[in-house]
C-alpha cells in the first residue's frame, strides 16, 4: 500500500471526468459530497437487464467501468462550487490482474485475487491516491502488492500526473 498526493489537482480532475484515462478500471464504489451526499455502488445489478442482455454480458465483470459512470459523477461534482469531498474507488479487471502477475512472474493464482484498488479522495483541498490489494487466501508474500504499487506510480507517470509518495 502506498499514499500519493496528486499535486496538480486540476490536471488530474480533468484526466479523472473528462477523458478516458481511467476508463478502463472497475469502478467498485463512490461518494461524492456536495449539498448532498450522492453514494454510487459500481455493483451491476442484472435484474435490471432482459435475458438478451444478459446474455450478452456474461463475460462482463461484476462491477460497472468507470466510462459507464463518469459522465453521472461529473454532472454531480461540475458546477461553480468545489465539492466538499469525493472518493472513488476503482479496480483492477480481472484480466488485468493476471497479466500483472504474468508480467511480474509472481507466485500468486488471479483467482485468489479479490481486488488490486486505488482508491482515490478529495478532501479539504487535497486530492490523494491510496492503492490497496485484497486476497481471497492469507499471505505473507507482498510481491504482489509491491508490483501493483508500481505499477500504480507508472501508471500516473505515464499520464503526467503530477504526485508525491507520502
């Protein structure tokens, strides 16, 4: 796990709500503050779908891509105002995962991945970037997290995304 502060908060705004830079994560989860409290749950609930679509989503994952919610957070947060908080909680893919573990050669299954996440908040003027990593099994082997944090920090790198490791 590391903590980044992202220090062009304008720059990563942009990059966050108006173009595709994240596109390609899962969004698990967020919370956006502003006269209200607005929470956004990135589950896909299928009851909403007919067995059509359905049928076509089976290969989807279970949570939403951040594309397919951004523009709904983006008209929640633009405006005159700042908002007082958000925090977005975004993940690996499940393909992605294995092929970081691939890439990495590392002594891990996908399967007993539950989530690589960067979890991304705003708050009292700072916008932050924590990553985190969950295992379905115990242990004690932190390759994986340590590739994921790379992976993170080149990642912002590559998208010149100013930070600072805290």
């Amino acid at each position: 796990m590391i903590a980044m502060k992202l220090t062009n908060i304008k720059s990563c705004m942009s990059h966050l709500l108006l173009a595709e830079t994240f596109d390609h994560f899962l969004f698990i989860e967020g919370e956006i503050v502003t006269f209200n409290t607005f929470k956004i749950d990135g589950f896909i609930q299928k009851s909403f779908f007919c067995s059509e679509e359905l049928e076509q989503m089976n290969s989807f994952p279970e949570y939403s891509l951040w594309k397919q919610v951004r523009d709904y957070c983006f008209a929640i947060i633009k405006g005159k105002k700042t908002p007082l908080s958000f925090k977005f909680i975004f993940s690996l893919s499940p393909k992605n995962i294995a092929r970081l573990i691939e890439q990495n050669e590392l002594d891990f299954q996908a399967d007993d991945v539950q989530g690589l996440y960067m979890n991304i908040r705003y708050e009292q003027g700072i916008l932050q970037c924590i990553t985190g990593v969950s295992l379905k099994t115990f242990s004690m082997d932190k390759s994986l997290e340590q590739a994921w944090d790379t992976m993170v920090q080149k990642f912002f790198a590559k998208q010149n995304l100013d930070f600072e490791l805290l």
